[in-house]
C-alpha cells in the first residue's frame, strides 16, 4: 500500500559527489555500518521536527537503521506525523513490491538529487529513501550527473529536465510572477500558513510553508516565470536558511535570470554590429547555462562571422607580404571555425613557403 504525504521540504544535504553508476537490482537490505544511540523522545528542547531533521541527514548518508530512532522519537512526540510515518515505512517496504517491476532508465543531469526525481516521478520528495534502495544506492545524497538510474513506471511523453525549463525561460527573461495560478499540491495553502506563521508560529507550520513555496517555485519555474520562483524560494531561505537544495536550486535560478540578461545584451550588440562583444555576450550565457540552445547558435553564427572578418584581414595582411600577421589572423580564424577552408589553404600554403 503506498503512502501519500504532502510534499514538504526539510533540511535535505544534497551534493553531487563522484560515484560510481549501479547495475540495475531490485532490493538490496539498507544496514548502517553501526547503529545511534537511540533518541529520547522526551529529550528538552528536542521537538518532532528536530527529530526529523536528524533523520534526514542519516538517511541521505545511507545509514538508514541509525535513521529509525529519530522517526521514532518523532513519532512519540507526534504521533501520525506527516513525514516521519512515511520515511519509516520505507526503511521496511520492499522496494520491488512498492514500486512495481516496470521502470524505464535516466541519466542523472547536473542539480538532480533522489529527492527532487522522487518529488517528480513519484510525487513526493521523501520517496528518495525506497527510491535509493531500489537502485540499491549506499549514498542517496550522492548522484553523479551521467550516471544512470532506474525510475519505477513509464518514461514520461517528453523529458522534464530542469536545464531545459531554466534556458528556455531564461532566453525569454520573464517578469516576476508571484501573483501566478498555485500550481497545485499545497500551494493553495500558502496565504493561510503565512498567516498562521505571523500569529503563532510553530516548526511544523514552519517546514510546510518551505515545501509549499519550493513546491510553488517548481511550478512557476516550469512556466517559465523563473524570477517569480526565486522570489519564493528567497522566502524559503528567509524561514530555512540550512536548507542546502533549497539554496541549490535558488542559486540555479539565479544563474537563469543572469544568463537571460546577457542574452538580450547579446543580441543587443549582434544588432550594432559589435560582434565581438555579441560573442563575449552569448558566451557568458552559456556559462552560466551550458543547455542555452538560442545562445549557442547565436555564438555559432556570430563566429562564423568572425571568422570570415579575420580571414578578409588575414588577406589583405598576405597581399603586403605580411605573412606572420597573416597567419596570426587564419589560426585565429580557424579557431572560430575549425573547417574555414579558405583559412586553411592559406595556412598550409604559408608553411609549404616556409
């Protein structure tokens, strides 16, 4: 029977650290290498939320048995809590049986965490747990993009890979959205939990008004409104400043409204005809996001421009009998364009004289 728990987000570790990829298995028995003192549910201080923290952290380490005493103090000091009952369960679920047999395999791309593929796939970020056991991952906080995982169920129609979201919106450089439709899930809730936070606030109402704002930015984000989603998620940080895949994902969309901004400055000066700073400009873009298709072949075109200039100076340099400026200019010119024919005549004729 599979467990529905609203999507909340606490303090999830997530790094992507070098590992190797894992053949395909269906179960493998999740042991810690040496199991916690077991927690005191009536520890001073200590709430059901603390508690739940602590449990996260050893279950993206992997170390799910030192992991159960937490839940359990948890779940002493609030019974039938939202997460903790949840990531219990998994820890005894048999992941082929509570996933099903039909899966379909992804590659791990650069941001992704077990918890945000659990979040996307099986529509709850605290699945990462029977998610990562499934693939029989020691590691869950630990995905290396390139490797390859399985993912229970069908593969979706089209790819949802959040590179792909974050260029397209960041080529269109949207205004900030923070009045959107909620996209669903707990975002509705978000004026009423504000609200309660400005009253009394509590940890719990705490931890669910940080899910419902991450869940709302994934939302807008797909929407393309990525300066509305690092608005919310800049909330988020605001009540959860530990949070470190919340800060991953802020700094993500960060770089996706900087790289939307040297676009259009881009594209700014390819109309002056300033093709140098154009390419500098689309160049910039790409750094900051590698997956810009309009960038890259707008950096594609302008080099090619580039190096039809260069070649055009190359030559009149040759014609002076210039030839080492010359040739300074083709091998520049074959930089931009490796298979500038012309450009490499002329170098393989300037050697031959030589």
């Amino acid at each position: 029977m599979r467990l529905r728990n609203p999507v909340i987000v606490t303090t999830l570790v997530v790094s992507l650290g070098a590992c190797a990829a894992h053949p395909p298995a269906v179960e493998k028995t999740a042991q810690a290498p040496a199991e916690a003192p077991r927690a005191t549910a009536g520890a001073p201080g200590v709430d059901a939320s603390r508690h739940l923290d602590r449990a996260l952290e050893q279950l993206q380490a992997g170390r799910y048995e030192a992991a159960r005493p937490e839940l359990e103090a948890a779940l002493a000091l609030e019974p039938g809590h939202w997460g903790a009952a949840g990531l219990l369960a998994q820890l005894d679920a048999d992941p082929g049986r509570e996933l099903g047999g039909e899966h379909f395999s992804y590659t791990v791309q650069p941001g992704d965490s077990l918890s945000r593929l659990a979040k996307r796939h099986l529509g709850d970020r605290y699945k990462f747990v029977i998610l990562a056991r499934y693939n029989q991952l020691d590691n869950p906080g630990r995905l290396m993009a390139g490797q390859t995982i399985r993912i229970p169920g069908t593969a979706p129609a089209t790819p949802a890979v959040a590179t792909k979201a974050a260029a397209s919106a960041a080529e269109r450089v949207p205004q900030a959205a923070l009045a959107a439709e909620p996209g669903g899930g707990c975002a509705a809730g978000i004026p009423d939990l504000e609200q309660r936070m400005a009253q009394s606030p509590t940890a719990s109402d705490r931890e669910r008004l940080v899910g419902c704002y991450s869940e709302q930015a994934d939302a807008l984000a797909a929407a393309g409104e990525v300066q509305g989603a690092q608005a919310l998620l800049q909330k988020a940080l605001v009540l959860d400043r530990s949070n470190a895949e919340v800060a991953q994902r802020h700094m993500a969309l960060s770089g996706a409204v900087r790289a939307g901004q040297l676009y259009q400055q881009g594209l700014a000066r390819l109309q002056d005809g300033q093709l140098d700073e154009a390419a500098a400009a689309f160049g910039q873009v790409l750094a900051q996001q590698p997956g810009h298709a309009a960038a890259r072949a707008r950096l594609a075109s302008v080099n090619g421009q580039l190096a039809d200039r260069y070649h055009q100076m190359a030559l009149s340099l040759y014609e002076r009998e210039l030839v080492d400026s010359a040739l300074t200019l083709w091998n520049k010119t074959l930089e931009l364009k490796p298979d500038h024919a012309e450009a490499l005549a002329y170098v393989d004729k300037v050697k031959a004289r030589r």
